[in-house]
C-alpha cells in the first residue's frame, strides 16, 4: 500500500519532467524518490529493492519535529533539495543555498529543526553558541573565526550551526559595540563567502534579526531566512501527547486542548503538563483529566500574543 502510493507519485513526477523538463523540483524529488525507492535495473525489468523491505520510505523523514509543515516544506524546496542534487541545479544554473537564518522568540524549535536537517542532508553537525560558558568562541578573535571555518572545512560535508548570531557579528552601529568587532565581522564575512566552496552550509539563529550586523543579511549570505514562531495546533497537540505518555492521564480531546492552547510555546506546554501532575497527585488523584489541564492552561496565558511577536520581525 505505502509502496504503491510511492510509485504512482513517482510515475506522476515522471510524466510532469518529460512534459515540462525545465521543472527542477520535480526532477530533483523524481530523483530522491528513485534513490528512496532503490529501483534496479536488470535487462529490461526495473524493479524496486524497497519493495520487500519493511523500510519505510519518505522523502525526508522529518522525525520528532511535529507541524511546522510551512517550514519544512520551504526547507525542502530551497535547501534539501538543492543539496542532495547540487549537478544538476548547478548544471541548469540554479543557485544552491548557501546559508540559512533562523530567527524568533525562544523555545519555538529553531535549534530542534537545524539539527533535523544536518540529519536529513547527512551533513557532520557542528554547533558553535558564543554565550556558552565552555566556548572557546567568547569574544572571538579573527583567529579563532578562521579556525571555526576550518574545523567545518576539514568535516566536510558540514553544517555549521552558529547559534545567538548577533553575539557573533553583532549590527556594528549599536552604541555598545567595541570596535575591534569590525575585524571580526569581516573575517566572518570573508568565511561565509568561501564556506559554499568548502562544503559547509552555515545555519545561524539569533532572536532578533535586527541585532545582527547589516552586511550579513545581504542577499547572498544568508539566503533564506526562516521566522519561527510558537508551534502550530499540530506541534501542540505531538506535544501534549508526547508529555501526557509518561502519565497516566484519560485525554482523548486533543484538538479541544490544541484549540485553546493558541500562542504557547514548547515550554509552557511543558510547564502546563508538569503543573498539572503536581495538582493531581496533591489531590491524591492517580490520573489526568481534561478538566485538570483546562484549569492549569487557563490560569497560566501564554507570553506571546500577535503584538508582542511582531517585534520580533523587525
Ligand atoms: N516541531 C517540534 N515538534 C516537537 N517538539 C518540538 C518542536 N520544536 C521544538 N520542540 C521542542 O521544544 C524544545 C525547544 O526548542 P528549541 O530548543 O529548538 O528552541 P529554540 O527556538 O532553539 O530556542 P532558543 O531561541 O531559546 O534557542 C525542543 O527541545 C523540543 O523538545
Ligand atoms: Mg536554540
């Protein structure tokens, strides 16, 4: 059944690259079907080593990341795609992605899904977070940006994921930025440049966009800039159900809980659930209901509302 629905998409792609062959998607999915679906051809019989196998096929198996599905598909469209099949977009002159920004408020899965797609791209994961206590990037010097690159270099295939950017290359006209950060958001510069060549794809994540410096938001640097906002009621609802499987709880209305739980980010879902457990077992219950979830959600509102997250665009 799975495998059959797979080859109808497939002969579908099929006959939409030979009508229109210039249709890069669909050639670049026709090809990542076929590789999913490992078709052998033996004289004139094609047949599929899939076919058998209890192996499920997708064409990018997102995991644990629920909803999201705007995002990811902009992320297959413009970043997987074009790197699992670089010839030929390379061949047709269609530019590959160098790089990625991803921005918003906290805790609404940027670093989550950025791991998702070194994963999916079957890139070597490198995580560098300037604020972090063990990192050797504290008040990088052009040195150690140049050494940062080159560890990716040397691990190639690599995504480079820089987490807190605007700590990295901070906007250059803040008032509180030493000048010496001049130096080093050139030397970033000169690396982004050069790190398509060298076989890394450069994630950066930051807050806010606006305290990133000008010059690395150019078009050509970071290509495609993702907001991520709180989850959807799809990623609210995996997320409940993920949290509420450790306990024993009689939940079946989860669209009800996903509806009224608009605008709460992962960890107030997280907090909700925790909070809960805390009541019911005070009150010696030994499960969770509805009406024990609804009071907790509804005495805790979420931060965000649409105002508050339209700063976040600036
Ligand atoms: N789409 C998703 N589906 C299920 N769980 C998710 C999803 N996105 C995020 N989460 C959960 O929420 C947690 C917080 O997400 P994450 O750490 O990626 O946030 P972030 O946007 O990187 O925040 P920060 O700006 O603070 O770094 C994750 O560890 C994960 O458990
Ligand atoms: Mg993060």
């Amino acid at each position: 059944m799975e495998w059959g629905r797979y080859a109808e998409a497939l002969a579908w792609l099929c006959l939409q690259t030979e009508l229109n062959p210039t249709n890069l998607e669909a050639q670049a999915l026709k090809n990542q079907l076929k590789k999913e679906l490992s078709f052998t051809k033996e004289g004139n019989i094609v047949s599929s080593g899939n076919q058998t196998s209890k192996s499920k096929v997708s064409f990018f198996n997102w995991g644990q990341v629920a909803g999201m599905r705007t995002i990811k598909a902009k992320i297959e469209r413009d970043i997987l795609l074009p790197l699992k099949n670089r010839e030929m977009y390379e061949k047709n002159n269609v530019s590959i992605p160098k790089g990625l920004l991803v921005y918003g408020p906290p805790g609404c899965g940027k670093t989550f899904i950025v791991k998702r797609i070194a994963t999916l791209l079957n890139f070597n994961f490198i995580e560098v977070s300037p604020s972090s206590v063990a990192s050797t990037y504290v008040h990088g010097t052009q040195e150690k940006i140049k050494a940062l690159f080159e560890e990716a270099k040397e691990k190639r295939p690599s995504l480079l994921f820089i987490d807190e950017l605007e700590a990295f290359v901070p906007n250059r006209n803040r008032g509180d930025i030493n000048f010496h950060y001049q130096a080093e958001v050139n030397e970033f510069l000169i690396q982004l440049n050069n790190a398509h060549q060298n076989g890394i794809f450069v994630v950066g994540a930051t807050n806010y966009l606006n305290l990133i410096d000008d010059a690395v938001k150019r078009p050509g640097r970071f290509d495609l800039k993702l907001f991520f906002g709180p989850p959807d009621i799809e990623a609210r609802i995996e997320a409940f159900k993920t949290l509420l499987k450790k306990r024993a709880h009689h939940i079946t209305n989860w669209i009800y809980i996903g509806e009224e739980t608009e605008n709460f980010t992962f960890a107030e879902i997280n907090f909700v659930v925790e909070q809960t457990a805390r009541d019911v077992s005070q009150k010696s219950k030994d499960f969770i209901d509805l009406n024990d979830l609804m009071k907790v959600i509804v005495a805790n509102p979420p931060e965000f509302d649409d105002l508050k997250l339209q700063s976040y665009h600036l």
